[in-house]
C-alpha cells in the first residue's frame, strides 16, 4: 500500500517536472521558429529607419543598447544600495532586533509590489520634479525595483554564513567591516545568483520603463535623453497588423531571450571560479 | 599562584529572562592549561565568550561585573574591542577556515593589523605552521583552498591562525569535539607544548581530556562556578559535593 503511495507521488512529480521543462522548450521553439526567419544583421546592426513600425528597413539596435543601459546601470546602482543594506542588518545591527525585522519585512512588502507600480511612481516624481523620460529616470525606477530582489536573494545568501565565520575574524581583533568582507566573500555564489535575478527582472520588465525611460529610434547619448528598451520595442511590433513586422518582434525577443541566457552561463563560470575556496 | 592574564569579579550574564551566569569569580593563572568542565548547557561556553566579548551581537544579552584581562576592564565601554580579541586565539568546536587558501588564512590576521611585506609574511606563514606540526603536510600546497584540508587538519589551521596574531591566551571551545581520535590526539599535545608561551582556557565535556591536559580546572554547574582549582585537587579530591558527583560519574 505504501509502495503503490510512494510510486503516485513519484509519477506526480516526474509529470509537473515534465510539464515545466517542456514549457520552456516551447516558449524557446515559439521564439526561435518565428523569429530566426527575420533575425538579420540588419536587426542588431541599424537602429529603425523611418516607416520601420510599418515594414520599412532598420533594426532594433536601439532598443538592445537602450536595455543594456539600463539594466546594467540598474544593476550596478541597485549592488551599491543593496549590499550595504545587507551587511549592515546582518554584522553591524543587533541580530533579530526590531529594526531588522522590520527592514527585512519591508522589502519582503516592497518586493510584492507589482513594477507598474514602480513605473507609476518613478513618474510622479518625474514630474515633480519637472523632468522628461531620459535614460536616468528609467535606470532609476529599474533600480528601485530590483533592490527588494537583491537583498532578499543576498540576505538569504548571506544568512546562510555560519556565526563562527564572523567569530573567527573578530577573535583575530577584526572589526566588522573586515568580517562583512569575508562573509561577502563567502557569500559570492549566493550574489551571483543574486545579480543574475535582478538582471533578468530588469531587463525583462516594460512596465517600470513605459513612462520613465521613454521610446525613442535613436542610440541615447547621455542620461538625460530617452531610451529604448527591448521589452517595449517587441510591445510595438507586436501590436503591427503587419505580419512581417510581427516576425520582428520573434526576432527581438530571440535577441533578448539570447543576452539573458549569455549572462546567465556567464554568471554560473564566474560564481564557479569565484567561490573555489568556499567552506 | 602566578599572576593572572584574566580575572573574572562577579560576573552575572544574563540572555532574556534566564541568569546564565551567576556571580563568576576567578582568577586564571598565568600560562597553564586550564579547563572548564560542566554538563552540557550548564553555562561553561558563554563564560567562555564573555572572556572575549562575542556576546556582544546576540539580543539582550546583558552583562554584569568585570573581566580584568592584564588589568583593564574589557566590559568598560572606553575600550577598544578589536585590541582585546587580538590578544586571544579561538578555537571553536568545527574549524572555520577563512574562504581563501591556506596561505592566506594565516597571513590574513598579519594583514589586517597592516602587515603586507611579502618576506615577513612568508617568513610567519611558516613558523605558526611549525607551530602546529602542519608545515610538512601542507608546505607544497600552500595556495590550495584551506577546505582541502581535512578536519582535523583545519582545525589545526585555525589554531595556527589564531597564533598568527601573537595573542597571550588561547579560548578553546570544546575544540575537538568534532575531530577523531587521532587528530584530538594532535590537538591535545599542542596544548601542551604551546602551554609555555601561552595560556590556555578550554571549554569541554570530556572527563579525560580535562585529566590529559589541565593544569587547573574549573567545575561550572548551572551557571555557577561550583571550584576551581589544581587538576589534581579538581579531580581526584574534589571538595563540593557537586563535584564529586560529576567527576565521580553520578552526575551528567
């Protein structure tokens, strides 16, 4: 009886298992069937010419240095308020005391928020502040939503540290900010993941960037102008009538889809290099 | 008795609601081996970290009275916390290397305190891990990550670490728990040759480790310190009742 049990059980998962990976192999096939036909050197070489939303020539190089931008701006802005943060609740404040339960459930709130919000909010302070969608404003809403991301996956990576690590520092007269060095270090892999996370809400998220960065057919020169993204630029496509058009969109979805996946293996080699001497 | 590195006056610890420590008084004498033996839970681990200070981070933990280590109060709010640590190793139950190699392990606490000149650095490496009896094992790997090594080894590791430092007392907390026999074994006879340039404060359970190496030992039950005195005295003619029981085995 027991062992008829076990076996259902095991069907169970190998079965949602199985719906899951399957999943994925569609999405990819989806993507990869419709859009390598258009994907071009044109595509990722030229930004739109005019009459591009409507079959004309040009590529979308716009949208990918536009989302690069502002991921990687996002990223590296969000690492610079998210570590501190991290280290700061987990070395230099009382262990489980009011303050850091109560930062840890703020981000766990600010994490739930969905980014139209973020998006919503980036542009009244915009606004407010009487500026135009520029790159700067795009890059700053991503990052305020990437970081409840980066230091929840940090804070769990870093929680994870045995205690004596810390001891062990402090007993060779360590203060804690040489401690919080080498739990970080200790922590590496933890924040590639981390990063890895982030990086793939950033660049994937069109909502937080509708409003804040803008869209536009040229290359950004400076913080201050707009700039496209990919999201949005496989929105517009998308949306054509024109069935060429559409097939674009496949492409450009296949350029994002291809970025995410470099930087995931990327990530996995230097995590892997990096966290060699690990306990 | 000689002059003492620590001393203890009445010292009460307190975490929550529960009185941990109860009115500790004791003076540790200068380079032995002293052992602090007691029943699990019994309080004989947080006296140990309150000789360092590593209570410090835990939540309400509230402290009372003094530990004078070379005269200074280390609960007076003036001193300087790092300058205290420094001057003891820790050895704690499950070695902790550092995440970098073996090297590096030791030469980090030279580092810290602003040492970078290659030669000396080289020069220390080796002689902390002569110290320990590990330099032939690990003299060709040096660079390798400290987790290759074995338990007992690491552990080994980390005392020469501690020693990278040049501290006065050496805080072992039940260091070999976690070790076979054979690498206790090492750890063991370390104590007692390094007993000449240092003293030494060891938490454990095990009876016979505390008759192996101690010079002094302290009986801790329930948060009190119930006698101290020489080994011999502690364990062949214990004066409290408590005592008798524990090292006589009624008591666990």
């Amino acid at each position: 009886m027991r062992k008829i049990e076990e076996n259902i059980f095991k069907v169970l998962m190998v079965i949602s298992t199985l719906i899951i990976t399957s999943t994925l192999f569609l999405i990819l096939y989806t993507i990869f069937s419709k859009g390598l036909g258009s994907l071009n050197w044109d595509m990722v070489s030229k930004i739109p010419e005019g009459g591009f939303y409507i079959g004309k020539g040009g590529g979308i190089l716009n949208a990918i240095i536009g989302s690069i931008y502002i991921t990687l701006g996002s990223t590296l802005l969000g690492l610079l308020i998210s570590i501190p943060i991290v280290i700061y609740i987990n070395v230099y404040a009382t262990k489980n005391s009011l303050f850091t339960n109560i930062t840890r459930l703020t981000f766990d709130i600010l994490f739930g928020i969905p980014s139209i919000v973020y998006g919503a909010f980036g542009f009244t302070i915009m606004v407010y502040m009487g500026m135009k969608t520029s790159l700067l404003a795009g890059i700053v809403t991503v990052t305020l939503l990437i970081i409840p991301i980066l230091v929840r996956a940090i804070d769990e990576a870093v929680r994870v540290v045995p205690e004596e690590m810390g001891h062990a520092v402090y007993a060779l007269g360590g203060t804690r900010w040489e401690a919080a060095k080498i739990i970080l270090r200790q922590s590496t892999a933890g924040i590639v993941t981390a990063i890895l996370l982030s990086f793939g809400r950033a660049i994937g998220d069109a909502a937080c960037v509708l409003f804040t960065a803008g869209f536009t057919d040229s290359i950004p020169t400076s913080l201050n102008q707009p700039a496209a993204t990919l999201p949005l630029s496989i929105f517009f496509q998308l949306s054509s009538p024109i069935p060429e058009v559409q097939n674009r969109a496949y492409a450009a979805t296949v350029v994002l889809t291809l970025i995410v996946l470099v930087i995931s293996v990327a990530a996995k080699v230097v995590s892997k290099k990096l966290s060699k001497n690990k306990i | 008795m000689s002059q003492s590195h620590i001393s203890i006056k009445n010292l009460n610890v307190y975490i929550g609601e529960n009185h941990i420590l109860k009115n500790i008084n004791l003076e540790l004498p200068d380079k032995k081996v002293i052992s602090l033996i007691g029943p699990s839970g019994c309080g004989k681990t947080t006296l140990l970290k309150t000789m360092n200070r590593l209570l410090d981070r835990q939540a309400d933990v509230r402290v009372e009275g003094e530990v004078l280590v070379d005269g200074e109060n280390i609960y007076d709010p003036m001193v300087e916390v790092t300058h205290i640590r420094k001057k003891m190793g820790l050895l704690s139950q499950r070695p902790f290397p550092l995440p970098m190699n073996i090297y590096d392990n030791i030469a980090y606490g030279q580092r810290i305190h602003g040492n970078t000149n290659k030669k000396e650095l080289d020069a220390l490496v080796e002689k902390y891990l002569r110290d320990v009896n590990l330099w032939d094992e690990v003299k060709d790997r040096l660079k390798s990550p400290a987790t290759r090594l074995s338990i007992g080894q690491q552990q080994r590791l980390c005392l020469a670490r501690g020693l990278s430092v040049s501290p006065e007392i050496i805080l072992g907390d039940e260091p070999t728990s976690a070790l076979d026999p054979i690498s206790t074994k090492h750890i063991e006879e370390l104590f007692l040759q390094l007993k000449d340039h240092y003293t030494i404060v060891l938490v454990t359970h095990i009876l016979r480790q505390a008759r192996r190496v101690s010079d002094y030992i302290g009986f801790v039950y329930m948060g009190e310190l119930v006698e101290f005195g020489t080994a011999d005295q502690i364990l062949n003619h214990p004066k409290e009742q408590l005592t008798k029981d524990y090292v006589f085995g009624a008591l666990s």
